[in-house]
C-alpha cells in the first residue's frame, strides 16, 4: 500500500498542472471578461480608464504570461482576488465550502446506503417484484433531470405535504438552541441530498446487482455454502466484500461529478454553497473564482480517488502486493 501511496502522490503534481492549464486554456477561450461586465455594468466608456483598468488585472499581459504567473500563485496557495466580492478566491470558498461538503456527504451516504442496499436486495431477490421495482426505479432516477427531480420533490414534499422547507439552509429566527439549529439544517438538507444522491444509487444498484450476480456463481461462494454457513454470513462476509470493488471504483470515478451535480441541486434549492457561487461567478464572468472553484475542486477528487485506491487495495490485498 505504501508503494501505491507514492506512486499515486508522483502522479497527483503533473495532474493537478494539466488540470490547470486545461481550465485556464478554457477559460481564455470563454468569449467576454469580467473587465468587459465591469465596464458595461458601470457604463465606462472612458478608453484610458478602460486600459488602466485592463493593466491593473493583468488583462494587458500575454497569455502565456499570465498561466505561468497564475501557477505560480497557485503553488503559493494563492487562487487569486474575486471582485465581485472584493475577497480573496480561497476565502469566498473557504466561507461556502462546509455548505457543499455538508451536502455531498449526505448524498453520497444515501448514495451508498440505497444503492448499495437496493443492489444486494434485488440480486437476492433475483427475478422477483422486488427485483422488478428496484430495476425499474434505478432507470427512473437515472434518466430523470436533477432540475426536474428537485422540482418534483420541492411540489410533493414542501408544497403539498409542508414537511419540508422549499430551499435554503436555514430558517430564519429559527431555535438556535443546542438541537435547534441543527434540526434546522437537517430538515432543509432532506431534499436537496436526496436530490443528488437517488440519482448515483441507481447506478450503484445496478452495478451492486450485476456484480452480486456474477460472484455468487463462483467456486469460494459454493464452498462457503458446502460448509454449512448460513445464507446472511455468506452474503454478508463472502459475497459483498468482494461485490463492493465494483462500487469503490465507480464511487471514485462519478465523485468529480457530484460537485458539477451540486450546482444544479444548489441553484434548485438556494443551498448557499460553491456550486450557487460557481453559477453565479460563471454568468458574472468572474473567472479568478471559476479557476480557483475548478482547481479545488480538481485537487478533492484526485485525493479522494488516492484515498479510493488505498479502500481498493484494502478490500483486495493482491493490489497492494
């Protein structure tokens, strides 16, 4: 494992720069500039004042210059200034960071939980009802539009039941006792988690279900039952342990994706974390918290799947050898 630790940690650097020399190449090619919506937002027509301001954001220097200065801040931990908040980049994410790392956990525990749980359930039940509707609702929640599914869930849970609230985090002048607040941001969560998560559990029941399937018919399955083991140590101990693989890898393929899903199920919901942010500065063209968003979020996926390798080679010790 350890050799993998470091080999995986090499290989993180040259990543993480074509990471960001992919994102800044991208973001040149984005037609406008926020000096462009500053100018038109505040009607300078001024073209001294509009090249003094070019020159003071660094708009007037090449653009190889500006990557190489750009990653170099970088290296510094340096993300750059956002404007529209007149804040540093990594302070605007570090303030709606817990946000969204609040609501991907939960999406992905239902993710897990469901799936994972929907996916043993149906290849147990193999050819049954429960087989039949757990297949049919993993195509449901797989096709339907994150959007529409919010939507949904907004119209049956909180207009028509009132169970929950419609969006936001928290409920203003609510109990801010001990559990109060807490209850607070637990009933706004419901929703937008199960948003965001019902949709991964499709896949990883389907997966789950195949991957059941397919062990169940080999030779250490049968020998376990020749033993006399009951039903639940052998789905249990034999069977999900090595069912799982399939799932861990998945997991740490689609967890770069749950951020770019969390920006349709923040702007649904009004959850004030980095997706509404990235929405926001993507149609303010406020590109220095674009880039610093993308890379951010580019370094949590290449250490969560460093940590999906390290699960990976735990659950299969021939990796690690």
């Amino acid at each position: 494992m350890a050799r993998i630790l470091a080999r995986r940690l090499l290989q993180a650097v040259p990543l993480l720069l074509g990471v960001i020399i992919i994102n800044f190449v991208l973001m040149k090619c984005v037609p406008g500039s926020l000096l462009d919506v500053m100018t038109a937002e505040q009607q300078v027509t001024d073209p001294a004042l509009i090249d003094r301001l070019r020159a003071l954001y660094g708009l007037d220097q090449p653009a190889w210059l500006q990557l190489l200065k750009y990653i170099g801040a970088v290296a510094h931990l340096d993300l750059g200034f956002s404007y529209r908040h007149n804040l540093p980049v990594l302070d605007v994410i570090l303030a709606h960071l817990p946000a969204t790392l609040l609501l991907m956990l939960a999406s992905i525990a239902v993710a897990l939980l469901v799936g994972v749980g929907a996916g043993v359930l149906a290849a147990v039940k193999v050819n049954s009802g429960w087989d039949t509707l757990i297949s049919a609702l993993a195509v449901l929640c797989f096709a339907a539009p994150g959007f529409w599914l919010g939507i949904m869930m907004i119209i049956l849970f909180s207009v028509k039941l009132g169970w929950f609230p419609v969006g936001g985090m928290q409920t203003i002048g609510a109990d801010e006792g001990p559990w109060g607040g807490a209850l607070d941001i637990a009933r706004h969560l419901v929703l937008p988690a199960l948003t965001l998560g019902l949709f991964y559990a499709a896949t990883y029941a389907r997966v789950m279900r195949a991957s059941m399937l397919e062990i169940a018919q080999l030779d250490f399955v049968r020998a376990a039952r020749a033993r006399g083991l009951s039903r639940f140590r052998v789905i249990t101990g034999h069977m999900m342990r090595n069912a799982l693989l399939p799932v861990v890898t998945l997991f740490g393929l689609q967890l770069g994706t749950v951020l770019g899903g969390s920006i349709v199920v923040e702007s649904v919901f009004s959850w004030p974390g980095i997706g509404q942010v990235l929405f926001d500065s993507v149609m303010s063209r406020n590109f220095p918290l674009v880039m610093g968003v993308l890379v951010l979020s580019s370094l949590v996926v290449i250490v969560v799947n460093i940590l999906v390798d390290m699960i990976y080679a735990r659950l299969d010790p021939r990796i690690g050898g």
